[in-house]
C-alpha cells in the first residue's frame, strides 16, 4: 500500500513537470514553426524506438545486454529495408538501474523523443515504475525481462493495456524448478532461501512451495536474506542443520553468488537451484566455478541449444560482439522483432493499432521459443534448464507449460 | 554442533566489525569527533588491496600492508584538509564536516569507477578444517589471526610507545600535554594514521573473506562498527574490540533462531538501548563532560 502511495505521489510529480516540459516545447515551437515541420518530415522515413534500460548501476549487466540484443536486431532489420522502407532507430537512455530515474527515462522518450515504441526496462520494480507513463501517452511498451506478474496485470486484476513482455513470467520459473527438482532429482526435503527485498524473488518462491508441495515435497526450511547482505553464513548454517536434499535460491547473481560461495565452504553439498536472476558471468566471477558446480537455472534460452535459428542467431551476435550471447542479449533481440511484428501487422505506427497488434500475437517464432500473446499480455512459451559445469552453463533440458 | 558453528560464524564477522572500530574509538577519544568517512577509508582499503592484488600481482600479506600503509596517509590527508581547521569550532561543525567528507569519498570513488562491484580474486588457501563436526574454513582462522595480531600491535603502539604515551596524555587533556612538550599535531595525525590503516587492513580483508567489493560498501560495515564502538564505551580500545565481537555473535545469534530480517534492526535497537541505559557502554568510565 504504501509502495502504491509513493508511486503516485511519483507520478504525479512527474505528470507536473512533464505539463512544464510540454508547456516549453509548446513555447519554443511558436517560436519557430519551421524547425517543427522540419522534424515531422524526417520522422516520416524513420520509426523510433526507444530503450530505457540499465546501463549503469547495480542490474547494469541485464541492460546493457538487452540494448545490444537489440542494436543486433535492428541493423539487421535495416539491413534488410526495414518496416515498409522506413529504417528503425533505437533511442538508449540509461535509467541507472532506479526507480525513479526509470519513470524519467520514460517520460523523456514519451515527450522528447517522440518514440513510436518502448522498450522497457529489465527488472520488475523498474518497469512497473514506467507502466502509468506507457499507458498515459499510450505507447507500447516491452520489456525484455521483467518477469513479475504485476508488471502487465494490476493488483485489482485489470490489464496494463499498453505493456507486454517478451519472457514468460515468474510463477512459471518457480513451477518449472519444482518440477525439475522433483522429477529429474528426486528430491524430498527442499529448502528456500530468498531475496525478501524484491517482488520478483518473493512470486518466484511462492509458486515454487505451491508446486513442490503439490509434488508431494516438503518444504524444511523457508528464509529470507535482504539485498545488499554479505554474511550468509549464519542463515546457511541454519538451513543446513535441517538437511534439505535441494535449495531453491531465487534472487540476482550480486548475493547469490556469495550465498552459493558460502554454503559451499560450510559444506553444503546439496543441489542449488535458481532463475535467470542468476544468469550473469559475474556470478561465476562471486560464488567460484567449483562452488557453483550441482547448481541449475531455469532460463529463457541456451546458445548450446541445437535449434537451427538458435544457431544463426548465436553465430550473427559473435560476429559482432565477440562473445556467447546469454538470455539476456536473445531477449533483447526477439523484444524488437516482436514490436517489428507487430507494427507490420498493424501497418502503421499509432500506439493504439500496434497495441491491438501486439495483444493479437500468435505463433511468432523467435529466438527464445515460439510463442502467442495471452489475454494477460503474457506470452505462452517455453522454458530452458541450464546446469552450472566447471564455471559453463551447460544445456540440460527444456520444458514446456 | 550448530551452536559452535554459528558462534564461528559470529566472531568472522565480529572481528571485522572490531578492527573498523577502533579507528572510531581511537579518534573520537583524542578529539572527540565521530569520524564518519571512516568506514569510507575501510572501502578504499578494500580497493587499494583489490587492485595491489590484480595489477601488481602481490599475495595477501604484502596487499595488506601496502593498503595500510596507503590508507594512513588517506587517514592523514583527511584530518589536514578537512578537521584540522574545525579543531576549536564546535563539535557539531566538525561532525558534519564527516559526513560530508564520507559522502566526498563515496561519489569521488563512483564518478571515476563507476558504481558497478568488483570480485577479489582468491588469494588465501581455502579449504574446510573439520574441528569436531565444525567445519571451519581455513580462511576465517587465517582472519582471525590476523586480526588478533594487528590488535595486539596496537595495544603494544598505545601502551609501549613513547608515540602511545603521547597519545593517552593528550586525549586526557590536550591542553596540558601541550604545556608538557607533547605535539599534539603530530599525536593527532599518529591517531588518524594508525585508525585508517586498522580500517584499511579490514578493508582487504573484507575483500579476501566476501569477495564482493563496491563503492558504496563502507557505510552499513562503517554504521555496525559505530554500534560497536558505543556499545564498548567510546574512547575505549579494548571496549572497541569486545564490542565488535559482542555484536558480531549477536547478529548471528538472531539470524540463526531464524529472524535474518532482523539482524539489521539488532544492531541498532542495542544502540538505541546503550544509549538509554548506559551511555557510557560497557567499559567506558562513567565520568560527566568537563565543561
């Protein structure tokens, strides 16, 4: 309730300073009227796309892998003659990884920039802080990988008309590991040890207890650590005198690196699991390569997938960027296929005929699974299960809802 | 077996929390100023040592001592710049002037790094010692030791030194150990070297222990050692480092009857209590301010 309060009280300090941004632009167009003709002209030949994202701050490695995802995406889009011979422009704007700041980003893109178009931040929190601009100016919005389910459907059930998603939502990860968990390990007796500073870890164990007591599993330990915690040992401590045969982690790879670290060295040898949270190289960096071995993650996508298109895609995003693309890079560039898609579809650039476009999406095949809009603006795809090998991220299966 | 564990647990993370406050202490008992860009110079500490160890390729040992060494003339730097001049204003100009200065530090360090983390790279041998069921890594005995030697050098600075002996005279009365030939300056800069390279020292050695490193993980470690030097007695060293520990074991001792949310408020609930109850803290004499 009180998040609730501070957001409005957000936006609407920034509904007053975006009427002092419109009432200046509408002054210095008076000013000259030429110049303005000018820029609607160039508009005509090229769609803006705008990328609020972080690039900076504490999630920065999910940002700056879902803009280069992107750039890949549309200078072969361009490469090709665009939507209808119009290029795309992207348009990054760095939110620093922060609320606040995300609700700038968007509302400078909204009355700036002109955006046909947005792509939205990686994480939940900061999406959710952009979704009232989105709807407000009535621009279509993706995120690449905010996975709670808040961030398309309101605490009172209705839908955020203007905001869709790329990657499937939470409670199907915390599903998919359950099942895993009991299905292809066995285990019995599980553990949760989760990020209590966030929404998405918080859904995340949520559906995962629903699931594996549904399985017939028992939950023997249920913690909760907060962002920014460095000592784990005493919580682990805890967690490991009940003797659990697997421990869902669910949380980003800042802490759970030093929690994997850390159980490790206080001898816990039981298989640890978590989401694509995890899926950063500075992980391996944090918790060890030997630590993080027995450890798995449900994630969008693998680049040792055998698909063909997988393949293409990998091999076009090393050509160009001299590194393996993760999950974060593939969403990066379906979220721009999905928008291009859906503006073809709607042959024009309105925001409201491409929203229509985007919640009719059916059976679009992308890098991260094929997949169709859902009355939620969820889409129905796939799941991919990673194990941690030596350090690498192995292949190990994929699961479907 | 658990109960050994957790209080293992408790004095890693307590002897951390010591050796930042007994730079506190130490300063706050000569010039009665609470230092808060201490826990400031205890991260870069943790960056000078990150760096010795990646660029210079140097082992533990010598990244400890050069990062001491280092963060003594920080320390030093740091009381000629900014508190030197505020000696004779009041003590709330000078408190403010900390926190200024902590926040310089902190945001000078992000505008040229940038705010992202770092990762120590292994630098000390780890493996898990089975003591009675305990498994106790060889890094955490390796810590300690460390930590137990660096305070036993400085009781041996405070009380064997003609450097230490300066030092008492003046916290208990500058003006008269002025009169006595001490220069108090110089006593002074002694204090705020040997505080920062202690804060130093837990720098790197934080950085070996967690591995994470970032521009901004000075202030809660820099708070908890506040905590711990009040709940010792302010001024007081030895208090500095049973107060360390004692908090140390106590937040360990709530996260493991379950309740890790509120390790956080532990801390400061002890502090608001020891101010209430006994502003003094536990070693610290009971004697009223000389006006």
């Amino acid at each position: 309730m009180a998040e609730k309060r501070t957001l409005k009280r957000f936006a609407s300090v920034f509904l007053a300073s975006s009427l002092i941004v419109g009432a200046l632009a509408a002054c210095s167009g008076k000013e000259g009227t030429s110049t303005a003709g000018n820029t609607s002209g160039e508009s005509s030949d090229v769609i803006k796309i705008g990328a609020n994202l972080e690039l900076s701050g504490s999630v920065a490695s999910y940002g700056s892998s879902i803009g280069q995802g992107a750039e890949l995406a549309v200078e072969e889009i361009n490469a090709a003659g665009g939507i209808d011979g119009k290029k795309i422009e992207l348009v990054k704007v760095d939110n620093k990884s922060d609320n606040a700041e995300a609700t700038n980003a968007a509302v400078k893109l909204a009355t700036q920039e002109k955006v046909v178009a947005m792509i939205a931040p990686a994480t939940s929190g900061n999406v959710i802080a952009t979704t009232q601009i989105a709807n407000q100016y009535k621009i279509p919005t993706v995120t690449a990988s905010g996975t709670a389910p808040n961030v398309t459907e309101n605490e009172d059930g209705s839908i955020n008309e203007f905001v869709f998603r790329t990657c499937f939502i939470d409670p199907f990860q915390g599903i998919v590991a359950a099942n895993f968990a009991t299905k292809e390990l066995g285990a019995k007796n599980v553990a949760i040890y989760a990020d209590n500073a966030s929404d998405y870890a918080k859904g995340l164990a949520a559906s995962f207890k629903e699931q594996i007591e549904a399985n017939g599993g028992t939950v023997v330990a249920e913690e909760a650590y907060v962002a920014d915690d460095t000592d784990f040992n005493s919580t682990l401590t805890r967690i490991k005198s009940a003797n659990p045969d697997f421990i869902f982690i669910p949380g980003y790879y800042e802490e759970v690196g030093l929690i994997v670290k850390q159980a490790r060295e206080l001898g816990i040898e039981a298989p640890l699991m978590g989401a694509d949270g995890w899926d950063s190289p500075t992980l391996v960096e944090l918790a060890g390569s030997e630590a993080l071995n027995n450890t798995f993650i449900t994630n969008h996508y693998s680049s040792q997938d055998p698909d063909e298109t997988i393949q293409g895609f990998v091999k076009a995003f090393e050509g160009k960027n001299n590194e393996s693309p993760n999950a974060f890079h593939a969403l990066g560039y379906d979220t721009v296929y999905f928008i291009k898609d859906a503006i073809e579809r709607a042959d024009s650039t309105d925001g409201e005929a491409i929203q229509k476009a985007l919640a009719e999406t059916k059976d679009l095949s992308l890098i991260t699974g094929t997949f169709s809009v859902d009355e939620k603006h969820n889409p129905v795809k796939s799941a991919t299960v990673l194990e941690y090998v030596d350090g690498e991220q192995k292949f190990n299966s994929k699961v479907n809802p | 077996m658990e109960w050994i564990q957790q209080l293992v647990n408790g004095i890693s993370v307590g002897s951390i929390y010591a050796l930042i406050a007994l730079g506190y202490t130490m300063v706050y008992g000569i010039i009665k100023l609470i230092n808060f860009a201490h826990g400031d110079v205890f991260m870069l500490g943790a960056f000078i040592g990150f760096f010795a160890i990646t660029r210079w390729d140097v082992g533990f040992l010598p990244a400890l001592i050069i990062s001491m060494v280092l963060c003594a003339i920080i320390g030093v730097i740091i009381e000629r710049v900014a508190y030197k001049r505020l000696r004779s204003a009041t003590r709330i100009a000078a408190l403010i002037t900390a926190i200024g200065v902590s926040f310089l530090i902190e945001y000078t360090m992000i505008f040229f790094r940038g705010p992202g983390l770092e990762t120590y790279p292994e630098v000390l041998p780890n493996t898990s010692i089975d003591v009675f069921g305990v498994s106790v890594s060889s890094k955490s005995i390796l810590i300690l030791i460390v930590t137990i030697i660096l305070m036993i050098l400085l009781q041996f600075i405070v009380h064997k030194t003609k450097i230490g002996k300066a030092m008492r005279a003046v916290s208990l009365d500058a003006d008269a150990a002025r009169l006595m030939g001490i220069n108090v300056d110089n006593t002074i800069s002694a204090t705020f070297a040997i505080g920062s390279a202690l804060a130093g020292a837990a720098g790197v050695i934080f950085g070996a222990y967690y591995t994470r490193i970032e521009p901004l993980m000075g202030v809660l470690p820099g708070l908890k050692a506040f905590i711990a030097a009040v709940l010792g007695g302010i001024g007081n060293i030895p208090g500095a480092m049973v107060g360390g520990l004692v908090l140390g074991v106590v937040e360990t001792v709530v996260s493991a009857f379950g309740f890790s949310l509120w390790r956080d408020a532990a801390a400061f609930i002890i502090l608001i209590l020891i101010l209430i109850l006994k502003p003094s803290g536990l070693f610290g004499k009971n004697t009223r301010e000389k006006v």
